[in-house]
C-alpha cells in the first residue's frame, strides 16, 4: 500500500486520515493521539495503524474502547497504545 513512501510522508498522511474517518468519537480517539504522537511512532505502528484505518469506524472505536475485542489482525500494539492513551485521557478530566 503505502510501503515504499517515506516515513514522515506517511505519517503526514495519517494524521490527515485518522482526524477524518467519519465518525466523531473515532475522530477525537485516533485523532488526538495521532496529533500528539504519530511523530514519534516506529515504522512499524505507521502501517499498523495504516491498517487500522482500513477497518470500520464504529469497530475501531469499540476496539479502543474494549467494548469488543478486535480481531487478530488489528489487535497490534497500536491499538494497545491507543487503548493506554484513550485510559489515560479519562484520567486527565
């Protein structure tokens, strides 16, 4: 997909992606970590959430969330930070 481009192109691009996937609540919990911390994320979470993006908006946030677990393919250490960071900003309100 997206491989061959480089790294700080894609990250751009997911920062674009990943602050409009449609739905609001998607919006502001992949969004506003991918604002914070995209510029930092290994190549490696780059295309995790490359991939992420690909899934649907309402199961990323159920995902995230942990209303309902994601299937293996998403269930990355991606989703683990965006998990931690979601928890982490309940405890910053």
């Amino acid at each position: 997909m997206t491989e061959g481009l480089d790294i700080e192109i894609r990250r751009r691009r997911l920062r674009y992606r990943s602050a409009r996937t449609g739905t609001k609540e998607t919006d502001l919990l992949l969004g506003d970590v991918i604002a914070r911390l995209g510029h930092e994320l290994p190549p490696e979470e780059v295309a995790q959430a490359e991939r992420l993006l690909t899934a649907n908006d309402v199961d990323i946030t159920n995902w995230i969330s942990g209303r309902t677990p994601a299937p293996a393919e998403h269930d990355t250490p991606f989703l683990a930070r965006l998990r931690r960071e979601a928890l982490n900003r309940n405890d910053r309100r």
